[in-house]
C-alpha cells in the first residue's frame, strides 16, 4: 500500500495503542513515540489495511443504512426527517449514534451492526427524531412514542451499556451512552 497522504504522529504518552483516522485527503496514523522504524511501518501498513477495510463495508452498508432511515421515518414521523446522510462509523466509543441538526447527518456506531433489527431501528428512529426536535423534551418523546418496541429497545441498548461499561439510559436521557 502507498505511503503517500499518511501523516504518522508519534506521542510520548501513547504507551501501547496505535489508531488512524482520515482528515480530508490524508490518514493520519498515531503511534507510540517508543516504536522503532520498523514498527512504525508494519502499523501504518496495519492501520491503512483496516481503513481500506472499513471505507469497502461503510460504502454499501451506508446506503442500506439511510434506506432503512427513510423508510422508518416515512412509516413513524411521516416522512418528515430527512438526513442529508447516514452512515456507519467506528470512532464512537461511549454513544450508539450521533445526529447533528444544522448538517442533516446521522452516525451509527458499527458496534450495532449486529444487533436486533428493532434496536437498530429504535437507535435509528431516535436519531431521526432529533432532525425534527433537537433536544430531549416531551415533544421528543411523543415523535418516538408511536414505536410499538420503544421500551424493549432501550432495554436492550442499556443491558448492553452494561456489558461495555457506558452510562444506562436512565443516567443520561436518549439513547443508552448518548
């Protein structure tokens, strides 16, 4: 794999763990200031293989993603959220998704990918629900309240948070580790 548009950052605190994330037209890789040279290529090697990976699987699971998102909003909120995108992410480590308003966009973490299609469809509905009324309040609730499977979905997602160690859906409103 080409080098070329690969940033390596070292960092005298990072101990042990190595990650990559894209910004813009290049892949920045962040390592261990510790690593020899050769390390230092087999990860940026690793990290560029696992992005690549990622990038394959996000392009056709984004489409059926934001399908799915369609057709749950035209069936609970009458077709009136409409993301500009949805999509599949990895970088999310304590929320099961994120929605930002101004921008039309929602992210799911690929940790769901595997989950019940009901919770996967609560996770998306919720997202979708923020398009209309951002914050938390009874309006919120009442755009959710028409899903027959609301409450085993956050049942769900909280025995989850569990097993991860994240916040329950009773100690932060939203989606379980939102």
């Amino acid at each position: 794999m080409s080098r070329e548009g690969v940033e390596v950052r070292r960092s005298r605190r990072r101990r042990r763990t190595v990650s990559a994330y894209r910004d813009g037209g290049r892949t920045v890789v962040l390592i261990p200031a510790t690593f020899s040279a050769e390390e230092e290529a087999h990860w940026v090697e690793r990290m560029l293989a696992r992005l690549s990976a990622g990038d394959r699987r996000r392009e056709s699971g984004d489409e059926q993603l934001a399908a799915r998102a369609a057709q749950l909003s035209r069936r609970y909120l009458g077709g009136h959220a409409r993301p500009t995108s949805v999509r599949w992410v990895s970088t999310m480590g304590r929320r099961w998704a994120s929605c930002t308003p101004a921008e039309g966009t929602i992210r799911v973490s690929d940790r769901l990918r595997d989950v019940p299609d009901h919770v996967l469809d609560y996770v998306l509905l919720h997202e979708l629900a923020h398009l209309l009324v951002p914050a938390h309040g009874p309006a919120f609730w009442r755009l959710l309240a028409s899903y027959p499977r609301l409450e085993r979905a956050r049942g769900f997602l909280d025995g989850l948070a569990h097993a991860e160690g994240l916040p329950l859906s009773d100690e932060v409103e939203g989606v379980a580790g939102e």
